[in-house]
C-alpha cells in the first residue's frame, strides 16, 4: 500500500508528458512524413499511459476489496480471541462459553450442593455476563429445568449436547440455529444456585456428561 501513491503519481507524470506531446503542434520546418511519424508515437505514449492508468486503478480497486476483506477477518478474529481462541480463522471450530470468567466448581464434585456428582464446569459470573454457543448447532430445548434453572440446550451436529444452566435470560429459541460466538443468552442464578454463574455440561451423543474442561482443552482451548 506504501508504495501505491508513488506509483500514482508516476501515472499522473505519464500521463500529463503523453497529454503535452499529443497537445504540441508539428513543428513548421518539420518534413510532412516526420510530422506523422511523430504523431503515431504520440499516440501509441498516450495508448500506454492510458494502459498504466487502467491498470494502476483495478489495483487500487483490488487493494481496496483486499483492505475490507481484512477488516472482516480481522473482526472476526478478535472475536474468536475474546473467546479464547487464537489460531487459524479458518480452523476454528469450538470457543468458549464466556468471555471472562473465574473457573468454579469443577465436574464430579460431590457434596451438599449436589443432588448427585456435579455433571458440569461452573464459571463464576456477573448477572448479565453474555454466554455465547460454543460451536454451530441447533437450539434443541430452551425451558426452566428444577435445579438447573433456565437453561438452554445446544446440539451440536456430532450429536454432542451442550447445556447452558441458571441463565437470567436467553437470546435463542428452539428450533434456532446458531453459529459459534452467536450469544445465547445471559449468566444468571436461577435453580438451584449460590450466586451467578454459568453451569456448562457436555454430553456427547446427549448421554451421560463428561468434563466440560476436557472437552475444551481437546478442541484446542485453555480454559
Ligand atoms: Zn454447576
């Protein structure tokens, strides 16, 4: 790009001698077959600067189309990173829940907080915090569960269910499909909760849970 205006004015400096020489009169004690000769390479300067300007503009277009094609992807990309993923665009295929978090209770505590073994990975949030899909899928339940409280169920095209638990509030319906980093909804304490957070399960094939942190860490991510 540092180099186009240079190049430019190149153009405009070709442009203007080929203007000059076209607007230049024969001279008088020139031979009539001379004054042609002369003529035809006027012509043929001023068909080339025309050429050179032609082209210089197409790029100047091109480099235009490039500079907003990496906007995009540059967006895109601080997007990805805010959910906690870095690498190729183009490979990214799962992100984070949030964008900012204390990690919690893990998976498979058991205690008086539990009805059973913890199925999930608490991230300690504010109320209003926006979750995000962590991968494209379908918005397959968004409803009021017991202990679980508004929770919003993503699946994902593998099979994989992702739960999203106590949220305030939800951005989605069933029936949605979603593309990751769409939001989701929002961090709440509904159901059974101490204080806000979101509740992530992972449950591939929509069977029994594994470790959420597993599951991140084995896409790639450092959660
Ligand atoms: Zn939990």
């Amino acid at each position: 790009m540092s180099a186009l205006p240079r190049r430019l004015g190149l153009v405009v400096a070709v442009v203007s001698t080929a203007i000059g020489l076209s607007l230049a009169a024969p001279r008088a004690d020139a031979a009539p077959e001379a004054s042609v000769r002369e003529s035809g390479r006027q012509a043929e300067v001023i068909a080339l600067a025309m050429q050179v300007a032609e082209r210089q503009q197409s790029l100047s277009t091109l480099n235009k189309r490039a500079d907003a094609r990496d906007r995009v992807l540059f967006g895109y990309r601080a997007v990805l990173a805010t959910y906690g993923y870095t690498g190729d665009p183009d490979k990214a295929r799962v992100v984070l829940p949030l964008a900012s978090y204390d990690v919690s209770a893990g998976f498979g505590l058991t205690g008086p907080l539990w009805e059973a073994e913890h199925g999930g990975q608490d991230f300690g949030a504010s109320i209003g915090d926006r979750i995000v899909a962590v991968a494209d899928g379908v918005v397959s339940e968004v409803a009021y569960a017991g202990p679980y409280g508004l929770r919003t169920i993503l699946t994902l095209p593998d099979g994989t269910e992702v739960w999203y638990c106590h949220q305030t509030s939800v951005s989605v319906a069933a029936g949605h499909r979603v593309e990751m980093t769409d939001e989701i909804g929002t961090v709440g304490s509904t159901g059974n909760s101490t204080g806000p957070h979101l509740h992530l399960e992972v449950r591939p094939g929509g069977g029994d849970p594994i470790d959420p942190m597993d599951w991140l860490r084995a896409a790639g991510l450092n959660p």
